[in-house]
C-alpha cells in the first residue's frame, strides 16, 4: 500500500510540473515566438554550408587583381 501511494504521489507531481511547464508556454507565447524569430533572423548565415569554390572565392574576394 505504501509503494501505491508513493507511486500516485509522484505522478501527481510529475503531473503538477507538466502543467505548470504548458501554462508558462502558454503564458509567454508571444515572448517565445519573439525569441524565435529573432534566431531564425540570426542563424541562416551561420549555418549556411559553404562549398569548397564558395570558400576559396571568399577567402581571395579582398585581393585585387
């Protein structure tokens, strides 16, 4: 009977931080779809994959010819 009630504790608490983790999102959705954007506006350049010509003509592309 003690390991039931263990048990049924601890998925009341389990349950109790999933809902307060969904009423957070809900609360600040704007605010994280803010944040979203503003990495979508960020991270296209650094994650943009370079070929090996792309890389070479950017490393010569300040030298006059």
């Amino acid at each position: 009977m003690k390991k039931l009630i263990c048990a049924l504790a601890k998925l009341v608490a389990a349950l109790a931080v999933v809902s307060a983790l969904l009423y957070a999102a809900v609360l600040y959705w704007d605010k994280i779809m803010a944040v979203v954007a503003k990495l979508k506006t960020m991270l296209p350049d650094a994650l943009k994959v370079r070929t090996e010509d792309d890389a070479e003509a950017e490393d010569y592309a300040d030298w006059e010819l």
